[in-house]
C-alpha cells in the first residue's frame, strides 16, 4: 500500500472509531503531510547544490583551459577562490536554514545515515585515488607510453585528487538524502 | 529498500494517548520528529534502547508496540 493511502487510511479510522476526534484527526493529517525535508536534509542538499555549482565551475574552467591548451597562470588562485567563495555561500546558507528552520541535533538515525554515507564516500575516495596511483605508475613508469595525452605534472596531480574529494563529497550528499527518503 | 521485517503500534499508540503527536513522542524519546515518522513507516527500525523509551513513553511492554514478522530465513527456536 502507498504511504499517502496509509494517511489516509489512518485517519479515516480515527474518525470512525471516535467520532468526537475528527479535529484531532484533521490536525494529524496535516502533521503526516507535512513530511518536506528536515532541517539535516535541508542543509545537506544546499551543500550538495553548492559543492556541484562552485566546483562544476571550477572544473570547467580547468578542462577549457586545458584543452586551449592556455597557461593557467592563477591556478593557485583560482582554486583558493573557489573554496573561499564555496566556505561563505555554506555559511550563509546554514545560517538562513538556521533561522528559518529550527536546527535539531543530530539523533541516532542521523549518525546511522551519517555512516553509511561515509562508506560510499571513502569507496569513491579510494576508487579514484587508486586511479590516480594507476596512472602515475603508468606515465611515469620505467617507460611513458606515447599514447597518453597529457603530462602528469604536479598541479595536474592535485587537480585529480580535489576531483576525486569533491566527488566522494558528492557521493556522500547524495546517499545521505537517499537514506533519509528511502530508509534503511 | 525501507520493509524491516519489524512492524510497530506507534500511530495506534499515539492515539489512544490523547492523541500525543509525533513532536511530542520525539521529545520524550530523544529523537527528531523525522525519526519517529521513518519509524512509523517502517523505513527504519531504532535502536533496542530507543525501542524501550517508546514503549516506556506508552507505558507497555515493548512487545506491544514492535511485532516482528517471521520470515523463511528465520530457524524453529532449538530446545
């Protein structure tokens, strides 16, 4: 049975077995509707959102320019400036969902999907920095195919890490909201 | 995803407890009213510890408010 159709189930009973509750019954109805996101889902998609739309940038601008082949002559800077920019739009949006909605601490279910989370996140983290150690042995190895199109410098090198950070952060906002829909 | 073989009384519970609501009930166990609903719904089966406080708040015997569900994966108890 659907969740909605068990709503609804349940307050058809309450006012058929206790005709004199139909208000308590309506105002519970309202209570069952109103399972929108919870201020920890809230939080974690704004920084979901944010994560994907500052570093999508980023990286954008990194995969252009490398394939202009164009010096990035403010790469340390770019970078710098994108976490900055990333640190204030997560301050000021956990602020306003702060203000908005009430923060309520973190319970066992939070810490439970916490974990789980985590795990699929450090399976990504290690999937590419494993990667990462595969094509390094490879380039720079005892002999550097032809057929590899790009030199491994180092900014390049720690490029393909934050890359495979961001996704394992990704991979984590992700589950978090999977687990609190779809339960576990 | 979501079916744990555990089924609960809580919304019955609830209302024949003058109608405690969900914010009520999450309070006295030490949850957020998000947790009571997944519970609830059956999407996520608590800790035997937040099992007791619930049916500490209902004042039953825990076995009155989760009825767990036998399933084929479940052995005859041995004697």
């Amino acid at each position: 049975m659907a969740r909605s159709d068990e709503s609804v189930m349940y307050t058809m009973i309450d006012i058929r077995i206790n005709k004199g509750y139909i208000v308590y019954s309506r105002q519970d109805a309202k209570e069952e509707s109103r399972v929108n996101l919870s201020f920890q889902e809230k939080s974690i998609a704004g920084s979901v959102a944010a994560t994907v739309l500052v570093y999508g940038n980023y990286f954008a601008e990194s995969i252009l320019g490398w394939q202009s082949r164009t010096p990035d002559e403010n790469a340390a800077g770019r970078l710098l400036g994108t976490i900055g920019l990333l640190v204030v739009i997560e301050v000021v949006y956990q602020i306003v969902i702060a203000v908005v909605d009430q923060p309520s601490p973190k319970d066992e279910r939070d810490r439970l999907v916490d974990g789980k989370a985590n795990r699929n996140a450090y399976a990504i983290l290690v999937l590419g920095l494993a990667l990462l150690i595969t094509c390094v042995l490879i380039v720079d190895g005892v002999s550097s195919p032809e057929w590899v199109p790009v030199a491994l410098t180092p900014f390049l090198l720690a490029q393909a890490m934050l890359a495979s950070l961001v996704a394992a952060e990704v991979v984590k906002g992700v589950s978090q909201l999977y687990y609190y829909r779809a339960g576990f | 995803m979501g079916a744990t073989g555990i089924r609960n009384r809580i919304r019955e519970l609830r209302f024949h407890t003058g109608e405690m609501t969900q914010q009520a009930l999450a309070e006295r166990i030490g949850v957020t009213r998000q947790t009571v609903i997944a519970i609830e719904q059956g999407k996520y089966s608590p800790s035997l510890e937040a099992a007791f406080r619930i049916a500490l708040a209902f004042g039953v015997p825990l076995e009155q408010v989760f009825l767990y569900d036998r399933g084929p994966q479940d052995g005859r108890p041995s004697s």
